[in-house]
C-alpha cells in the first residue's frame, strides 16, 4: 500500500553493505544540491517577503484609490481571511462545513463584548476573537471528527441557525436584533489630519489579511499540511502511517475558526457593530459558493472569493438601477449571477477561477516552449 506522505517525507534507509569506492550522497542530500541555496530558497523566507512587498504595493494603492472605496476593500479581506480558513477545510482536509459565517459571528461579538468592557488594544481584542473561535472550533471539531458527508453539513448547519437565534434571545448580553456597537480603533495622530479613520482601518485589514495568507502558505507546505491532505485522500493509509485522523481533523477546524473569528473581528471593527443579521446561515452558503467559484483548496481562490461577495452585488445593484429593475429583481440578481458562476465553474473550470488561470498559464508556457523548440530546431536545419 503506498503511504500518502512517502513523496514529501521519504525515508533513506542506510546500506550495511560497506562502500568499495567513493562513498555516495544520501538521496536527501542529492536533493538538496539541486534546490537553490541560502535563506532565499527557504519557503518562509520567500512568503515572508512577499508579504512584505504586498503589504508596501497595497499602501501605495491605498493612496490612489478613492475613499469611497475603502469600505469595500476592508470587506474584501475580511472575506478572503474567512475564505482562506474554510478552503484550508474543504480542500487541504476534505471537511465540509456550512457554519463559517456562524463562526464569523463568535469573533464578531467577542470583540465587541472585549470592546465594552475591557476596552482593549484592537490587537488584543482580535487575538482574543481568534482564541475564542479557536477554542469553539476544537469544539465543533470533535463532533465533526465523527461524522462524515451530509452529516456534517447538517451539524454545521444547524450551528449557523441556532447562534444568531441565541444573540437575538439573550438581548442583555448580545443587544438583540440591534447588536452590540464596537468603538473603531483610533487613526494614530502621526499619520496626520488626513487619513481618516476608515483609511487606517483598511490598513489594518491590509495587514492582517496578508499575515494570515503568509501563515497559511507556510502551513500549506509544512508537515502539518502534508497530513492534512494525506488524511483527505486515504484515511485507512494515513492511519496505518501514524497520522491521529480524529487529532488531524480537528486541527483543520480549528484553524479554519481561528481564520473565521480574525475575520468576525475586523467585521465587527469595520461596521463598528456586531449584531445577528450580519452572520446570518445566507452568509455561511455564500462563503462556501464564493470559495467553490475562486477555487477551493487555493489560497488565490480565496482573494477571487473575496472579491466576488463584494463586487458581484455592488455589480448587480448598479446594473438593476441602469435598467430601472424592480426591487424584488435587485434583491434576487446577485443570488442569480453566483449561481450562474457556480454552474460555469463546476462545467468549465472545476478547479475554480484560480485552478482555470493556472491552466492557462501553463497552456501559453507550453506553447512558447514548443514554439521556442520549433524556432531553434530550425536554425540547426538550416
């Protein structure tokens, strides 16, 4: 039986047979002669800069972008930490889960109960949202660990319609079916009387987007990755190769809900509230719908998802006002065009719109490489 870990962590056994000639390299060290040498070959070393150079690209673009757009751009990424945690879910570990937004939603009131009473550092109320959701997601996890398929959407799904009833119910706690204000972090007085405080707080969405995105790249490629998909492609194989599925499992929910409460947090932040209708279980089945059209599985996939809840509803709501559309048309156009999206991704580009641009690149880099090909071999014919 081949072990599903056996191409990314292979063993080289020693010979007891004693070398006549030169003794040779380990198959570990051949290997490692052809990667490229110092820190700059080092995963972590190449995510860590480019999220630098993404977090200094992104400032620059701040300054270019109107104002009007920075409530948009903020939620984008609130979207795309939410999407990257689910997508590690579904595509790394081969979980389901219909209750992402639910989750969302235990950050969001953390943080704005932290917000009322403790009035913290807005990075100490969003580690503590993270902690929270993280603790709820072993939670979940452990149920989850023993379900599979349909029965795990059910469960998942009935926490995202029971949590918004339970912030509705206890009104004293929660604030009902108004919520519970969250005072905004305040603009740091250096960066002067014109960076309004809806500008610093998409930097502060800039920032911590890319800080998740850099840690999830660097768990995509560690050890803890690998058995995350080993134990998505073959349970049986990756038990028999010492890999805990129930401890795996409920790893992957947790850091899905780790990414959730993050992104309920800076929700909360970025709408300076933090109430039910926000995080109701439409918001869990678009989360999941978004993550299937960017690509799941994908850590580009989530920024195309991202992008898709924010931009595809504004796109509907100008399109219907061009054409005078009723209201029941505008309320129904966006659910419609995701829909549509959904269908073409699953019959065009199963692998979403990240796995369809990967493909096209690598279709024009084979072309220009047989073309490249073609060209030389008729150079030397002449």
């Amino acid at each position: 039986m081949n072990s599903p870990v056996s191409n990314q962590d292979e063993i080289i056994v020693p010979s007891m047979k004693r070398s006549k000639g030169r003794p040779r390299k380990s198959k570990r060290s051949a290997q490692g002669g052809n990667r490229s040498s110092g820190i700059f070959g080092v995963p972590a070393v190449r995510n860590g800069l480019l999220a630098i150079v993404v977090i200094v690209v992104g400032y620059i673009l701040l300054g270019k972008i109107s104002p009007y757009r920075d409530l948009q751009f903020s939620q984008v990424g609130v979207y795309v930490i939410a999407l990257a945690g689910l997508s590690l879910l579904v595509g790394q570990s081969g979980q389901i889960t219909l209750g992402q937004g639910a989750v969302m939603m235990v950050g969001a009131y953390t943080t704005a109960l932290v917000n009322k009473h403790l009035n913290l550092a807005f990075p100490l109320e969003i580690l503590l949202s993270a902690i929270v959701a993280g603790l709820f997601g072993i939670l979940v996890g452990i149920v989850a660990a023993r379900l599979r398929g349909p029965y795990l959407a059910g469960v998942t799904l009935s926490i995202a319609l029971a949590l918004p009833e339970l912030a509705s119910k206890f009104s004293s706690i929660f604030g009902g079916d108004a919520g519970l204000i969250v005072s905004p972090p305040n603009t740091p007085a250096f960066l002067g009387a014109t960076y309004t405080q809806q500008r610093f707080m998409v930097s502060i969405v800039l920032v911590v987007t890319v800080l998740v995105i850099f840690g999830l790249a660097n768990l995509y490629s560690s050890r803890q990755g690998r058995k995350l998909r080993a134990v998505r492609d073959d349970e049986v194989s990756a038990e028999l190769n010492g890999i805990p599925l129930a401890g795996t499992q409920i790893t992957a929910f947790m850091i899905a809900s780790v990414c959730a409460g993050i992104a309920g947090s800076l929700q909360a932040m970025v709408a300076q509230n933090a109430g039910p209708e926000s995080f109701t279980v439409a918001l869990s089945i678009s989360l999941l719908a978004a993550i299937v059209i960017g690509g799941v599985g994908t850590l580009g996939g989530a920024v195309w998802g991202g992008l898709a809840l924010v931009f595809i509803p504004q796109f509907a709501t100008d399109y219907s006002q061009r054409l005078n559309l009723s209201q029941g048309v505008v309320a129904n156009l966006a659910l419609a065009i995701y829909g549509l999206l959904l269908i073409a991704v699953i019959l065009v580009f199963p692998g979403g719109v990240q796995g369809g641009l990967l493909r096209l690149a690598k279709y024009i880099s084979i072309r220009f490489r047989s073309r490249g090909s073609s060209e030389i071999a008729g150079g030397l014919g002449k």
